[in-house]
C-alpha cells in the first residue's frame, strides 16, 4: 500500500513538472529583530495576514532610485493588504538613518549579518521576494531597475494575489510625436 501511495505522489509530481508547474515553494521560517533591537519579527506570522513583500535591500545609489516605486507599491496595496518589508544590509544605525531620511512608509529591518540572504539563498542585491498568504513564494525578482520596471512587474502579481486591478507604479512616458 505504501508503495502504491509513493508512486502516486511521485506521479502527481512528476506530471506537475511535465505541465510546466513547479510544487508550490513555501517562504523558509524566518525571525529577525528590528532594527532597534526590542522586537522580534516572524515572517510566518506576516503571511498569516495576507500578501508580503520582502525586499532585500541596501542603500546604494541604486536601490536608492528605485525605493520611490516601492513606496508607491505599499501605497497602492496598503488597505488591500499588503505587508512590505525592506531587509537591509546596512548595521541598525545606518538602516534607521536611511529609512528616517527617506521617509519609509513600510516596516524595514537590518541585517547585517546577511542571514535572511543566506536563508532564501539571494544572489542578488536588491532581490524581493513576494510570499502570499500562508507562505507560498509567488515571484522573486532580483536586480534593480532605477526605471520602475521590476516594481510595475510585482504590481501585476500583488494584483492578482488580492484579485484587484493592477496599480500603475511605473511612470509611461508620453510617445513621441512623429
């Protein structure tokens, strides 16, 4: 009978994989301080409240540019549910002075260690993870795009997660007149 039940699972699976769809990837257990130090914050029980989206960042000119359309994310999606959650690299002091000076509307955390890094196994830096709720990862997307672009590529899937239309976060240019 086990054995009967093992082949089927690994048929289940196998036919997943032959349609093109992975098995679901849950988001690892995490729990990290804030960046004061007083509290603890479990990644498990954000999820357990709805969409989160963790960006594992720093303060280079880079990530610098593109925070704007981060924040426009956590503003579009706020009352719809979404929890952003900005992890970065920086000691406590330099990432409070940091989220401070840019007016972040969205909880950050520091991490200088790069344990959250080595936990989702990020390569790269900015990586942001969006984990539905109950802790499926739903989309990475790694690097930066100082044009908006991998914020107006989240937005699509934050929409689809909340079953609402698709907030626009990247600035269109207006065509040129030919």
């Amino acid at each position: 009978m086990r054995y009967w039940l093992s082949s089927a699972v690994a048929l289940f699976v196998v036919a997943g994989i032959i349609l093109g769809e992975e098995p679901a990837k849950l988001a690892p257990r995490v729990v990290l301080k804030s960046a004061d130090g007083k509290k603890e914050v479990d990644l498990a029980k954000l999820v357990e409240k709805g969409p989160v989206l963790v960006r594992l960042t720093c303060a280079c000119s880079g990530c610098d540019q593109e925070l704007p359309y981060f924040q426009k994310l956590q503003d579009a999606y706020n009352d719809k549910g979404l929890q952003t959650v900005a992890v970065f690299q920086e000691k406590p002091e330099a990432a409070s002075n940091y989220a401070v000076k840019k007016g972040l509307k969205f909880q950050w955390l520091a991490d200088p260690d790069r344990a959250i890094w080595k936990t989702f196994d990020a390569k790269t830096m900015p990586t942001n993870i969006l984990i539905d709720k109950g802790g499926k990862v739903v989309k990475v997307v790694d690097g930066c795009t100082r044009d908006g672009k991998n914020a107006q590529t989240l937005s699509a899937e934050i929409a689809k997660l909340l079953k609402t239309q698709v907030a626009q976060v990247k600035e269109t240019k207006p065509e040129a007149k030919k």
